[in-house]
C-alpha cells in the first residue's frame, strides 16, 4: 500500500509537470514561424464583412485593417496570418516589414511571394485576402445626410450613396470623387441605376471625400423609344449611350430615321438626320452636349389590336378581335354561340367609349352653367341635343337583325362593349306612385294597370305628364303615346310642379290682357 500511495504522488507530479508545461496561450494563435508545422497567430479571424462579388485582385488596394493569409507548401509548410498595420506594414517573421498600403491586391501578392520564395527556395507561396478592412468616406454636396460614413475595402459608390439620399436638385450622373493621393473620380451613379454595370464604379479608398454638385446640363430622347425622358448628360455621353438609357428603340421605331437637335447658346445650331442602326453599329455616335435631343419617330398604328368585349347572357363571354369598318354586332353574337335561354334579345346594349383627345364643346359648357329659365327655347333644344351625344351608348333589337336588316347591324369599333342583358317579364314603376317598384308584366296591358298596381297616384303625382323608357330602343316618350307596356320598360309619374296663389293670379291677369287687346282690336 505505501508502494502503490508513493507511485500514486509520482504519477500525479507528472502531470502537473505536463500542464504546466502548456503555455498560457494555448488556444489561442502565435505569429511565430514553426519548422515542418502549422504556424499560429494571435490575431481573430472576423467574418467576412457582404460583399456583391470576389474582389478583383486588379482594383482592390490593400490598406490599414486588411488580413493577409499567406501559405506555404513543399520543403516547408506553414499557414500565417499577416495584418496590415496603421502605418501600412506587414511583418513578415524572418523577413522584417514590408510596405503594402496603396498597393492593388495583384501587387502586394507578387511583392510577398518574391520575399518569400527568395528566402525559402523550393518552397511554393500563396497569399489570399482574408479580412477586408472597415474605414471611413465622408458625403457632402447635395445629400439629405452629409457627413462620415463606415465602409470597407469592398465598397463601391452605390453601397455608400443611395438614390433616396440625394436631393430632387442633385446629380446622379456626375458625383466626384474626391481621393488622399489628390486624384480624383467622376462617378455615373445614374447610369448605374438604370442599366447596371457596376464594374464601371471604382471601388472606395480610405477617406474619400464623395462630392454630390447639382445637375445642370441635361439632354433629351423623345418618341419611339422604351423610356422617352429629359435625363442628366454624363461623362463621355454618346448618341448609343442616350439610347441605352432610354431602353433602346422600340420595335415600331423607324431604323433610318431619327432627328438630332444640337443647340449652341440660345440659338438653334443644326437638325442632322441619323440613322438607328449607324448609332448602335458605333460608325455614326457622335458624342453629346448640353440641349441636344433626339426624336425617334415611329411606324404609326403598329400592330394594332382591336377587340371589343361581349359580356351578359351569351354562351361564351369574353374579349373578341374586330376588324375595323368590316366587322358587325351579329358575327361578334355568332362567333360568342350566341343566347343563353334567358337572353333578352330584343334590347342588346352597345356601349362605345368616347374618342381620345375629343375637343371640348365651348357651347356646350356655356349652356351648362345656364339655368333653364335663362335658356331660350333653341338653347334649351341645342342643349339636350348636344348631352344626348354625350352617352353613346345604343339599343340593337336582334329580332330586326335576324330577319335581314343589315343596316341596323352596327359596325363595331375597338373598345366597345357589348352587353345582353337577362329577361326580367316586369315593368318598373317609380315617381310619384303609393309603392314604387316592380311590377310582373301582363302583355297587352296599358300604362295605367302598372300605376295600379303600384298603388295608384299620389296626391302630388302629374297624371298627364307620366313617361315611359322603352328598354328596347332607350327613348323616353308621353305615356298616352305608347300602346303597350313590354318588358324591362320603365314607367316615370312625375311630380305636379307647384304654383302659388300668386303665379295663378298674375296667369289669369296675362290671359285676361290678352283677351282685352283682342276685342280692343276687334272693334276698331
């Protein structure tokens, strides 16, 4: 027992021994160089900050914050983390500091690996960008929120200035860039914006001063083009760069002939006559200046379509081509399968849209604000006359077009709706009737059995002023002129206009006058 307690203590010295032997800073990385093995740094490795792509070893300049990795394989291998320090350096163990700040990516790799393989013969090298550092630009001019802004190394204009920072006044095609070394950048955000081609924007430098001035030179593309617009001229514009930024010519576009309109001062320089194709080929892209503007003229009606809508109670609804001044209402009917069963063919509504750009009627506004008693009798006539033709909406009686009357078979015209409504067999009554509404039809029956049997007239109703609307043709006509009363008509009792003990009093006094002159006349 005393044997197995002393090897117990020594067993236990041995391992103390064993783990005070492991440095205080196992876990974490060296910056050391090991021979044959695996070197460590103490520096963290972060994640990588987003990025839109790879960086491109050509562009990207390696700065202050920036991780190095660099390898080592064949007679030596050995893994090392290199970081950029403030003043530009990195250290390389063995080698000493090496100025890397300002230098592309491509660079700073062929300046290492010819250190490294100088040294160390035999041996291959590679370097990789492990962290991208983090730094500041600052925004000034017209922006909403000018000041510093935190970046990194990857970053281009876009990242930094988006389009809702900028001022309604400000420049999106012409921003400076203003860079430590004392060069400078003109940056096209808006081209970026609207065509792409980010590749075009140079990536941020630490300290970058983004100068946003405001938009004074403009141009112009008008007519057969995508995105016909007054746009910023940039740098380096061309006749094929206007028309990139206006989404190109449309297919409807005149190849051979387009106008360009070149201003000098206040004074029209020159028209020249430009072809599509010479612009786009690039033998004829002549570079752009402020005013100049381009109209790209177009094949007119290309590609019409003309169709009309067929909608209610026929077998197949729906939109239906139409060629115009050849197709009629009835091969539109035809074409659908024509009726359902309850199809009220007898009142076919043709709806037709009235035409864009109609001039307005000066007439017609000036009797609009005119109350009836100011109207003469013609006034009053012109101005039904004129709201009539405000509603071209039109009743088509199938019956008369079934048997053979083409003229009543109305060409149609794009856009027009046709509607079938559904039988109803009632009568509607309204105005001044004890139970206005719906009443079944009873064919053969005259006007006054569907008063009736609304509950008969008010005391305020006009009994010789009642109306009636024929659904059929949609006129309205004296109810004592109509002989029978079909289906869907609508029948109207007014009211009995109101006449004072006055107005009654000064009529009897004009007819009385009247009467006077007469026999005055008379006995002379």
């Amino acid at each position: 027992m005393r044997r197995l307690g002393s090897a117990c203590i020594a067993l236990g010295a041995l391992l103390a021994l064993a783990f005070a032997a492991v440095p205080a800073s196992a876990g974490t990385l060296d910056p050391r160089w090991v021979d044959g093995g695996l070197e460590s740094s103490s520096l963290p490795v972060p994640r990588p900050p987003a990025q839109a792509g790879p960086a491109d070893p050509a562009q990207y300049r390696v700065g202050p914050g920036d991780a190095l990795t660099l390898w080592m394989w064949g007679p030596i291998a050995r893994t090392t983390t290199l970081e950029v320090g403030p003043d530009g350096l990195v250290f390389l163990p063995d080698l000493g500091a090496v100025r890397v700040a300002g230098l592309t990516l491509a660079e700073t790799r062929r300046l290492l690996v010819d250190r490294v393989t100088a040294h160390y013969r035999g041996v291959e090298v590679a370097v990789q960008l492990q962290q991208v550092r983090t730094f500041l630009v600052y925004l000034g001019g017209l922006v909403r929120q000018p000041g510093p802004v935190v970046t990194n190394g990857l970053s281009r204009l876009p990242d930094v200035l988006a389009d809702s920072l900028l001022e309604p006044t400000a420049s999106r095609r012409n921003i400076l860039v203003r860079h430590l070394d004392g060069t400078q950048s003109v940056c096209d955000l808006g081209r970026f914006f609207t065509i792409g081609g980010l590749d075009r924007l140079p990536l941020l430098r630490d300290g970058d001063v983004i100068e946003v001035p405001p938009a004074t030179r403009f141009v112009g593309v008008w007519g057969a083009v995508g995105r016909p617009r007054r746009l910023e001229l940039g740098p380096r514009d061309s006749l094929s760069t206007l028309l990139q930024l206006a989404a190109g010519p449309l297919p409807s576009a005149l190849r051979d002939r387009a106008l360009l309109l070149r201003w000098r001062g206040d004074t029209r320089s020159d028209s020249v006559w430009v072809s599509l194709d010479e612009i786009e080929s690039g033998r004829w892209d002549t570079p752009l200046a402020d005013g100049d503007n381009l109209y790209v003229f177009g094949v007119p009606e290309y590609r019409p379509l003309h169709q009309v809508s067929l909608v209610g109670q026929v077998m197949l609804a729906g939109n239906y081509p139409v060629r115009l001044g050849a197709t009629r209402l009835s091969e539109v009917i035809r074409a659908a399968g024509g009726f359902r069963p309850n199809a009220d063919s007898a009142a076919i509504l043709l709806i037709r849209k009235r035409p864009d750009g109609e001039p307005s009627d000066s007439e017609f506004e000036r009797l609009a604000r005119l109350s009836r008693e100011q109207m003469t009798m013609s006034e009053y006539e012109s101005f039904r006359t004129r709201l009539a033709a405000l509603v071209p909406n039109f009743r088509v009686d199938w019956r008369m077009i079934a048997e053979g009357h083409v003229a009543l078979d109305p060409l149609l015209q794009s856009g027009d709706i046709i509607r079938v409504e559904r039988v109803t067999n009632m009568v509607r009554v309204d105005g001044q009737v004890r139970r206005p509404g719906l009443v079944e039809l009873s064919p053969g029956a005259p006007w006054t059995y569907y008063v009736r049997n609304a509950g008969g007239f008010t005391a305020r109703a006009a009994h010789s002023q009642v109306r009636i609307t024929r659904s059929a043709s949609g006129q309205t006509a004296l109810a004592r002129n109509v002989d029978a009363v079909a289906s869907g008509d609508f029948v109207w009792v007014p009211e009995r206009p109101d006449i004072s003990t006055w107005q009654q009093l000064k009529d009897v006094l004009t007819i009385s006058a009247a009467f006077a002159t007469i026999l005055i006349a008379i006995r002379r």
